[in-house]
C-alpha cells in the first residue's frame, strides 16, 4: 500500500527540475515512478518580511476605491503605489499609467519604452531623434535614459512585447488587419 502524499513528496533536482508524484483518484501517492515537470518561476521580485500600516481615513478611502474599481487587493493596490511613489521621487519628471503600469516621461506624451525604442532607431542621435521629432526634447530623452538604465528589466520586458510578430497580434485580435498589398 502507498502511503499518502502531501506537497512535501515533491523533490527539487539540482538542475532545477521537480520530482511531482503522480495523482491517483483525487489524492497523491508516492508510486514508484516520478513524472518529470520543469518547473518556470515568474520573474516578480522576491516578497520582504510583512509589516502592518494605518492608513488615514482619506487614504484608506482612496485605497478601497482603487482595489474595488481594479478588481486587486489592497495589499496589492498600496504595494504598487508605494514603488511607483519611490520611483517619481528618483526620477521626478516620470509619472505611470495604463494597465499593466508602464512609466511615462511628462510632457512628451511617451512611455519610457517608446522614447528607448525611438533613440534605438536613431542609434542614440539625440540630434537627429530631436529633428525629425521636434515635441521631443534632449530632456525627455535624457529623462527617459535614466529611468531606463536603472529599471533595465522593466523597460525591457515592454520592448520584448512590442516587438511581437503581426501573426500572433492577428492570431489574438481578429479585429485587426493585415495591410493590403
């Protein structure tokens, strides 16, 4: 007879890869024969220890509304304005919006990543970008560096997106439309 197994039966390889016993009729069994599962962790950042916070009743006002209106918890809607708090203070010309939450650099009506990707296609001519783009100052892209080069995997990761082939957008948006040639 097999004896029942709980989450703890799972073992962890050195190569990353996790040992899971097998499911049988609704409960685990450690049976004699693993089933391999490779195992991709998000990239989110590692939580700290908890701590408790009073809110004022403005701010808890304002924190509900958030958390009802987004369909989020709470711990999650003050998380996310705490960081994009900390993150406008480093870089004060910076402010976010949309969903998912992107930077933007104020007054130049782009998000960090478009003005990235913009230099990108001038290769870093600042000169040459501010040209052909005269609403976009020397400011606004030096802004949009500095956040940049400190939050990396963020800007990143909304580069990757765009950048995703026209048949996949077409594959998941049937409404739009390939250019007629």
């Amino acid at each position: 007879m097999r004896a029942p197994c709980s989450l703890a039966c799972l073992t962890q390889l050195a190569d990353g890869e996790l040992l899971v016993p097998r499911r049988r009729h609704g409960s685990l069994h450690l049976p004699p024969d693993y089933s391999r599962y490779s195992v991709v962790m998000a990239t989110k950042q590692p939580k700290t220890q908890p701590f408790s916070i009073r809110l004022g009743e403005r701010a808890n006002l304002l924190v509900s509304e958030e958390a009802r209106r987004s369909g989020r918890s709470r711990s999650v809607v003050v998380e996310e304005l705490a960081e994009e708090a900390a993150k406008a203070r480093l870089h004060p010309r910076i402010a976010f919006r949309g969903r998912p939450r992107r930077a933007w650099v104020i007054g130049s009506g782009l998000d960090v990543w478009e003005i990235v990707e913009l230099l990108r296609s001038y290769e870093d001519d600042v000169a040459a970008l501010s040209a052909d783009h005269p609403l976009l100052s020397e400011r606004h892209v030096r802004t949009a560096r500095a956040y940049a080069r400190q939050f990396p995997d963020e800007i990143a990761s909304l580069l990757e997106e765009n950048r995703r082939p026209l048949s996949e957008l077409t594959s998941l948006y049937p409404v739009l439309q390939s250019p007629s040639r």
